[in-house]
C-alpha cells in the first residue's frame, strides 16, 4: 500500500510535497468586492494548512469577463499581488505547498457579476439549466486576449510567491466549454472536431508553461483539472477525455486533477458503464503524469481504497471543512474524533468566513450538518 504520510515529488518541476493529501479547491464566496483577498479567507485557508501537503485555492478569475461568483477573488491585475502573496505566504507558515487555480467562468458567469452584464463562451448557446443566459459568442481576438491572460495570472502567482497554478478546465465553466461540443458549435479553428475543440486548452497550457520557463526563479507547479464527461447530449464523453488528456500529457503537466462528486461513481451517460472514471483516467495516463483523486473521501479507509489502486494523491474539500485537522487526527491515530458532520456551533474554531458558512449551511444535503 501506498504510505499517504510519504512525501510526493513530482516529476516535472521536483518539487516535494510532504504527505500525499492535498485540500481541494472550494468556492469560498469570501473574497473583497474588488477580488482581492479577505483577511478571513487567509484565516481559512491557514486553519487547514498544517495538516495537508498542499492547499489548492478556490478559483481566481483571470480578466473581469471570467468572473463566474460574487466573492470570488481575482488574479486578473497587479493590484491583486500583495493579498495574494499574503495568502501564499499564510499557507507557507503551516508547511503546506500554496497551489492558485486559475479560472475564467465563460457562459456560467452570472451577467449581475459582469460589468457589462454579458457572458462569454465558444458560442452563442446556453447552458442547459434553468434561468442559464444566451452568451455571446468570442470573436477570435478575444480569444488569444483569454489565453495571454491565463499566462498574465501564472506569473502573477508566480510573483505572489505561490509554488505553483492549477489550470481548472473542468466543472462547466470557459476551458471545458471550448472542449465541449455542446458549448462549442465554431467552425474555426477553435471548434469543429475533437481535435480541434483541444486547441484551446492546449494553447492555455502552452501559455502557463512559456510563462513558467521564462519567469520562476524556482520550480514551479502545472497542473490542469478536468471533469471527465458532461450529461448534455451532444455531450463530452470518456473517450473524448481520453483524446485530450493523451495531449495534455505531453505538455509537461506536474499533475492531472480529476474533478468528481465520487471517486467510485461510474460513467454520468452510460449506467451500464460503472468503473470509476478517474481509475480509467488512471490506467491510461497514470505512470506517465500523477492523477489526483478526489470525491466522497471521508475516513481513512476511503483513503487507503483510493491509494491501494495506485492513484498517488488524494484530494480532501467538504472533509477539511467539517474537520480541518483531518490528517493530524489520522496520523496520530485519533480517527474515532474526526468530525463527519459540519458543527453548527463551531464556525469560529473552524475559521469558516460568513459568506461560505453561509451558502454551507444553506445547502442541505451537500455538506451533513449538526446542530
């Protein structure tokens, strides 16, 4: 079995990560009006750095067009850099690694969030859910000015001091779009076929690497998230994911970080299709580039099942919110005391900002909860 308490080089960058569990990112709603860092989102974010290897922030927006939550902070501008190194640093204090996601919400941007009230995607379809707007179709100039401004937040975190960006190209939002014949309907070189729906995500890639070889002073970490399929019909499906993550590969990634609710859950458009995606993902790229795995992991066992199939990292997100001293508990054998359900009492002691405690204890049956 795989020891979670063994420290974790990665290939690419060498970096050392002291333990193989990592927090994952989680919308904190808890950023300045201005996407600037909160003081009580660095409070946050250190309560549960000593435990894990590394944190990986919730997401930043890159330009002001992306951005997809009120409360969500932004790497978008210089002005950004001394709350980011704030919280880069804040993180360091506690021995974890400090990971910035790095984001743009395309068509799942609220128009109230948008200064011009206009969301952006591939093209001018809306998302299939309730209330969802028609976005506005990127011309070909706005897209190369997202992708420089995926390379302008690298070396912004890369300034603030940051170990490393995670490129989130998963769970509906820009990145996915474009990969996505559902929200990609273009006939450029942007859209068409599978391998043409690719070329923004690699060039996004491309663009976080060239800023990484030309800026870090140190080794620094490339990471992309992706969810493996979408339920819309025409829809990403795993052999899709399997043609893309194959190319991503190549692009000297650190790590894949692969975005489900269950780990275990099989396939979101076949029932029949029951292995669990990330094993899949694994097996076909896993001795090539590191797979992190995440979704429903709350005892030590769920762990050491995910460990025991080879996936070197695990993700903790809705566990370190219930109970930020996970890891500390499990490697001092205090498993028994590990909170499994959001104490209602608790929010001071577990440093949870109001507007995130807020949508947590709203949202029954995401998160369990006791009074």
């Amino acid at each position: 079995m795989m020891d979670m308490f063994t420290n974790c080089i990665f290939p690419i960058s060498g970096i050392k990560m002291k333990n193989r569990i990592v927090m994952a990112p989680m919308t904190t709603w808890s950023g300045n009006e201005d996407g600037s860092v909160s003081d009580a989102e660095i409070a946050y974010y250190q309560r549960r750095a000593k435990g894990v290897g590394a944190i990986i922030t919730a997401c930043a927006y890159v330009m002001p067009q992306g951005k997809a939550f009120s409360g969500q902070i932004g790497v978008h501008d210089d002005s950004m850099l001394p709350g980011l190194a704030r919280l880069a640093s804040a993180i360091h204090q506690k021995g974890a690694l400090a990971i910035l996601q790095i984001h743009h919400g395309g068509r799942m941007s609220p128009p109230e969030v948008l200064a011009d009230h206009q969301a952006v995607s591939p093209s001018a379809i809306a998302a299939e859910r309730e209330g969802a707007s028609i976005p506005r179709q990127m011309t070909d100039t706005e897209i190369h000015e997202t992708i420089s401004a995926f390379g302008k937040a690298t070396l912004r975190a890369i300034l603030a001091g940051f170990d490393g960006v995670e490129i989130h190209g998963a769970n509906t939002y820009l990145i996915q779009q474009f990969f996505s014949p559902h929200s990609n309907r273009r006939n450029d070189q942007w859209g068409g076929d599978v391998l043409r729906r690719m070329n923004f995500p690699l060039n996004i890639v491309r663009t976080v690497n060239d800023m990484v070889r030309t800026f870090a002073k140190r080794p620094f970490l490339v990471g992309y998230r992706i969810s493996p399929e979408e339920i819309e019909n025409p829809g990403i499906t795993i052999d899709d994911t399997l043609e893309l993550i194959n190319a991503l590969q190549k692009e000297k990634l650190d790590y894949m970080h692969v975005s489900t609710m269950n780990f275990w859950d099989g396939s979101m458009r076949d029932k029949a299709a029951r292995k669990s995606r990330t094993e899949i993902i694994y097996q076909q790229i896993g001795q090539r580039i590191p797979i992190i795995g995440v979704g429903s992991v709350h005892t030590l066992d769920d762990a050491e099942r995910i460990f025991n199939i080879g996936i070197p990292i695990v993700a903790l997100g809705r566990e370190l919110l219930m109970e930020p001293d996970w890891v500390q508990k499990v490697q001092n054998e205090q498993t028994e005391t590990i909170r499994t359900q959001l104490d209602l009492n608790a929010q001071k002691e577990l440093a949870i900002p109001d507007p995130l405690w807020h949508q947590l204890i709203s949202r029954k049956g995401w998160i369990p909860t006791k009074e």
